[in-house]
C-alpha cells in the first residue's frame, strides 16, 4: 500500500521514474537503466542547434550510440521501438559511420523531465536519439525517434530474405546486383518479392507474375517514375521515383534486377 501510495504520488508530481532502454544486437536482449547509461565514462553534454522535435535548440545529457553498439555491421539496420510500439528504422551505416553526423543516445535524467512535445503530449524521454551536424550525413526528420523502449539492430534484407536475392554466380558489379540495392533502398519498404520481406502495402513484386512479364518496359519504367502516368486514381498509394531520387543508370540496373528475378521464382 506505501508503495502504491508513493508510485502514485510520483505520476502525479510527473517526475520521470528511472526507465530501463533494452538494446538486442542479436546476441540476446541486455537492459540498461536510466542510472547506468548516465554514469558511463563517456557521457557528454551534447548541444542540438536544430531539435527536430523540440524545434529550438536544446541540451542533453547523452551517450554515444556508436559505443552503445559494439560490432555492429554497417549493412545492418537498427530499429527502434517507442513506448507505444511504433517502430522506426535506420540503417546502422548512419549511426556507425555517419560521414560527420554523429548520432547521441539523450537520456532523461531522474528528477530533471524535458518539457512535453506539445499541449497534452509527453515529453522526448526516456530516451531519445540526436544528431549533431545532421546535414553532414543525410539524416532526415523521420530519423529522430523520441519516446524510445528498445534498440533492435536487424541483418541486412540480404541475409533476412535470402528468396530476394540475385543469384550468387553473378559478378560483383552485375547490374542485377546494383539493381538489388537500389530495390533494397527504394521499394522493400512497400513490396515484398517471392514473398518474403515485411512490406504490406504493394503487390508482391514477383508471385505470381512479375511486372517485367506483363509490362512493357517503357511501361514499367513510366510506373516507376510516375505511377499516375500509367495508371490513374485518387487512391494510388505509390509515390514516384523522379531523377533526382532515381537516376537512369539506377532504374536501368533495377528493371535488370526485377527481370532477373522472374527466372527465380520461389515455389508458389
Ligand atoms: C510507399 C509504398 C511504395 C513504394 C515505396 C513503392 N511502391 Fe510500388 N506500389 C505500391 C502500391 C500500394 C501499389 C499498388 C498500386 C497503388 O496503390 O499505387 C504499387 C504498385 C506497383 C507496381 C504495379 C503492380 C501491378 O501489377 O499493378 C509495380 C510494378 C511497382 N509498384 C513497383 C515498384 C518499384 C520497382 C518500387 C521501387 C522503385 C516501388 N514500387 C516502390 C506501393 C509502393
């Protein structure tokens, strides 16, 4: 009962309760809390000119999150899991080698809570991932997730869904495997292929039919860049590719990579 009491006396004064951020870098889940991240050796006072969800600048106590991942690959991806669920990822290539955008674990401190993100919103805490010259590596605003419970870094699509994969006799600079890259980067987040990957929004882009078997390829090529140019209706969930996300040569090498792949069907 005292310590319901207490407990309750806590919520109601908002004072942050020490938080545990879980970190699976595939060896098995390690839990680390509010006090052992703020009491490692390599905490620092981190400045954030530009706070993509405070939009001011701010200060945080912080921890690498490069030393927070020891031996992860770069061809990895890191996701990050909010309080709530939702789930943001991030190739782990930004955060280990972010060409001079580096990438701070902020940790809400007990008893000193950041301010709430907005009338009736919470705050960023417990944890929540900054970046100081974000511009250097490409980092955009969907890249800061705040509200942060678990770091989970996830194999390569490559490894994870081996039926998406090129074959391997193929040389090292194939166009098909450029093409696969460039798929990987542009295309696995809506369509999965020969069935495998997590997408749920797009058709899978080889079973039963794969669109170089029933697209002419100046269609599909029309599709890619601009799906409304094919095709046309209010609800089209399909953004377009322009030049400047797509060049020529990497839609040459990804129509080469989908052709590629109608010879390598998985049993359906
Ligand atoms: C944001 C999600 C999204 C992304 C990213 C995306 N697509 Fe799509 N795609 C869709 C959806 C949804 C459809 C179904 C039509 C629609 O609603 O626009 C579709 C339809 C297609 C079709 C037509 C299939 C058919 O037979 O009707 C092709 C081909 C295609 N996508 C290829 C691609 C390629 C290649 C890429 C990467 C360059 C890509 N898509 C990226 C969501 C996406």
């Amino acid at each position: 009962m005292r310590l319901l009491l207490a407990t309750l006396l806590l919520v109601i004064a908002g004072a942050p309760r020490a938080a545990t951020l879980t970190i699976d870098t595939g060896a098995g889940p390690r839990a680390l809390t509010t006090e052992q991240l703020l009491s490692r050796a390599d905490v620092r006072e981190v400045r954030v000119p530009d706070d993509v969800s405070y939009h001011r600048e701010t200060r945080y106590l912080a921890v690498p999150l490069k030393a927070l991942l020891p031996g992860v690959a770069a061809d990895a991806h890191l996701q990050f899991v909010a309080l709530d669920g939702f789930a943001a990822e991030i190739p782990a290539e930004a955060v280990v080698d972010g060409r001079g955008a580096e990438a701070w674990l902020a940790v809400e401190p007990p008893g000193k809570p950041w301010p709430a993100l907005g009338a009736g919103k919470a705050g960023a805490g417990p944890f929540y991932l900054v970046w100081t010259s974000p511009a250097a590596g490409h980092i955009g605003p969907e890249q800061w997730p705040y509200q942060v419970a678990t770091i989970r870094v996830l194999a390569d699509p490559a490894s994870r869904f081996p039926a998406m994969r090129p074959a391997d006799g193929l040389a090292r600079d194939a166009p098909e495997r450029h093409g696969f890259t460039v798929f990987q980067r542009n295309c696995i987040t809506c369509h999965t292929l020969n069935g495998q990957g997590d997408a749920k929004l797009g058709p899978d882009l080889n079973l039963p039919h794969n669109p170089t078997e029933y697209l002419r390829a100046d269609m599909l090529r029309t599709l890619i860049r601009n799906p409304q140019d094919l095709r046309r209706w209010p609800q089209s969930k399909m953004p377009g590719f322009d030049r400047a996300v797509l060049s020529d040569a990497d839609l040459d090498d990804l129509v080469a990579y989908l052709k590629h792949m109608s010879m390598r069907k998985a049993p359906h």
